[in-house]
C-alpha cells in the first residue's frame, strides 16, 4: 500500500491509498453534508509549499491570482511566528459551505483535503499531475472531481474558475450526486454496519494490484 510519492510508487504491485479522515465524528457520519444553499463557490485554505520542493509554485500562483474574485474564498496559512490558525473544525465547515474545494499540489502532489473535501460534499478540483488516485479502476473519479493540469493553471489560474462557472446546474447536481456515493470509500471509521476506506481498500487488494 503506498502514497503516490513513496519511494515504491514505481512497484507494478502499487495500491494507492486515501488519507485517513476520521474526524470530527460529523464529517465521517453515513450521511454526507447538504449540498444546497452552499454560497462560496470556490474555497481552499492552506499553508504554502517549501520553495525548494514545489518549483514551479502552483500553490503560490493560484493564491495570488485567484484572492478576490466573486465567490472565491481562499486563504494561505503559511507559518509564521507567533500565527494564530483557525480551528481545523472552523475550516471544515467553511468546506462544507463550497461548491467546489480547490486541491492543488503542495509539498507533494498527493492532499489530504482532496479527501476532506470528498468527505465534506465538496466537490475537489485536483491540481496534481502527479497524483495516482486511489480506486481509480472502481471509481470513475471524473464524475465527481474536476482535473486541471498544472500547466493549464498556471498559465491562466482565473480560468479554473471560468471553467468551474461554465458547468451547468444539472451537471454539478449530477456531480454532487455521484460524490455522495463514492464517498464511503474514502471515510475511516469503526462501524461495522456501513462502507469504509478499509472496505474499499481490502477490495482494491482482492482485485489485484494497480497498472
């Protein structure tokens, strides 16, 4: 089992793995958030990458492009001495209150909102060219997510947002609808009764590995 920038990723035995979210107890419940009434359109908080590992700086360019736009929320956590940080709950719900959750790549291109947001009925915007998704042969991952290639956002980061106002009402229903099935795949939790990442991932094993 392996993250997609292990340093077995190259293994023709690989299974890509989600991260674990596993709390708070509501976002992991069987019963995915509401999708109506969610008034930002696009949200994302995070820290900024370590310059010496993330060149080509896709993190930096979106925040500085996108800050300010009509339904854009996004917000650089980067460390600073004496910061203060938002409660983890408190940027959660603002997930809950988006239509789309921007996750591009960091440090590395795999993101634990990329799960958080799937977790919380935000529908993720991926930004990782890198990045092997986990179940991909089981989930038809473009029914649920938006991928934009690193190049594409950094040549034009307002575009992401053109191109996420372009889709129709009905296609991000049928969005909304399809990532509120395939998210018990990507919840841990200890209740026997209902689907869990573990489930997921045991099936991915009993199929075989990933090519």
């Amino acid at each position: 089992l392996v993250d997609d920038c292990s340093s077995c990723a190259k293994s023709p035995a690989w299974i890509a793995v989600p991260y674990v979210v596993a709390r708070p107890a509501w976002l992991v419940s069987a019963q995915p958030p509401p999708t109506a009434n969610r008034s930002i359109l696009l949200f994302f908080r995070g820290h900024l990458p370590k310059g010496y590992i993330e060149e080509a700086s896709v993190r930096r360019r979106l925040l500085q492009s996108l800050q300010g736009l009509p339904g854009v929320v996004v917000e650089a956590a980067t460390s600073k001495p004496g910061a203060s940080y938002e409660p983890h709950a408190a940027y959660l719900t603002k997930m809950v209150t988006a239509t789309f959750c921007l996750s591009p790549r960091g440090d590395t291109s795999s993101s634990k909102r990329t799960y958080e947001s799937i977790a919380a009925g935000c529908i993720p915007v991926i930004i990782a060219d890198d990045l092997r998704l986990p179940f991909a042969r089981r989930l038809q991952w473009d029914s649920f997510s938006v991928r934009i290639s690193e190049q594409e956002a950094l040549r034009d980061p307002p575009a992401v947002v053109r191109r996420l106002r372009a889709l129709s009402p009905t296609r991000v229903a049928q969005m909304q609808q399809a990532l509120a099935r395939a998210r018990p795949n990507f919840l841990w939790h200890q209740d026997p009764s209902r689907r869990s990442a573990v489930d997921a991932i045991l099936q991915e094993m009993c199929d075989g590995p990933g090519g």
